[in-house]
C-alpha cells in the first residue's frame, strides 16, 4: 500500500522488515508477505530478505522454536500446533526438528489442559466425556493423549 510519490528503495524495505522483527519472531514468508502488501510485491525484497537471513536477524529456525514454545505453553497438541505453523510457511523437516529438540511430553500436557479445563472431577456422563474429547481434539491431541489424559480422572472416581 504505497503512496504514489513514494519511492521504494531497499533501505526503506529493510526498515520496514526490521521494524516488524522488532515487535517478534516472523517467518521468512510471513516477512515477505507483510512486506509485498506494504511495497506492492517489489522485487528488491526478496535480496533484502536473504540479507537479514545472512546476517541472523531473520531466522526460520528461531521463529520455529519460538512459535512451538508459545503454543505448548498455551497447551496446543502436535497436530494443532503442526497445523498452524504450516499456515507460517515452515518446512516439515524444520518443524519435526524443533520437536525432537523440545522434549515436551505430549501425555503429561493433554492430562494439565484436561485438568485446567475441567477440574479433577470425572465426567458426569457419557455425553460430558465426548465433550471433554473434543476438547482435547480440537486442541490437537492424539487419541491415545485424549484416553490418557481422561483416564486420570476417571480413575479417581473410587
């Protein structure tokens, strides 16, 4: 969206982008995309992109990291969090390396987010337990997280 007697040039694309790294980490194509609707797609943004790469200001990796730190704390599951992340632009291989490197345990976080939701009690019914399955799907757990997770507070039921 640039003004008409504005001229783009490559120190102005690259405030631009450091102006947004400022604020957060951001994907390599979330950058350029940001920046191709504020500079109408000029060419001169993909070498300013490279640049900020080069020089460590921009990184995919860092940006991966980040991201899956914020969505675990959030209690995101894998797949959610894989989901969201491909919308970002990241490469599978990337993204599968953050994980090995964050260690998290997927059991023991649908069991936290289960039991912030909806407390210790077990389900009142079957129609309350599909619900709390849901839950837990939609926020991207695997049936054998969602079982594990529900099994704690149905075993405290005695």
């Amino acid at each position: 969206m640039k003004r008409q007697d504005e001229v783009i040039t490559p120190a102005k694309i690259r405030s631009a982008a450091m102006d947004l790294l400022t604020g957060r980490e951001f994907s390599r194509a979330e950058l350029a995309k940001k920046l191709d609707k504020r500079f109408d797609a000029d060419p001169a943004i993909s070498a300013q992109l490279d640049r900020l790469q080069e020089e460590g200001l921009q990184s995919d990796g860092r940006f991966t990291e980040a991201f899956l730190r914020a969505r675990i704390y959030r209690g995101h599951g894998l797949a959610r969090i894989r989901m969201d992340i491909r919308q970002k632009g990241i490469a599978d291989d990337l993204f599968n390396a953050a994980v090995e490197a964050s260690e998290t345990d997927w059991f023991s976080l649908a069991r936290e987010v289960a039991e912030r939701k909806f407390g210790r009690h077990p389900a009142a019914d079957q129609k309350d337990r599909a619900k709390r399955m849901r839950f837990l799907q939609y926020r991207g757990f695997n049936f054998d997280q969602i079982k594990y997770a529900l099994s704690a507070t149905d075993a405290e039921e005695f």
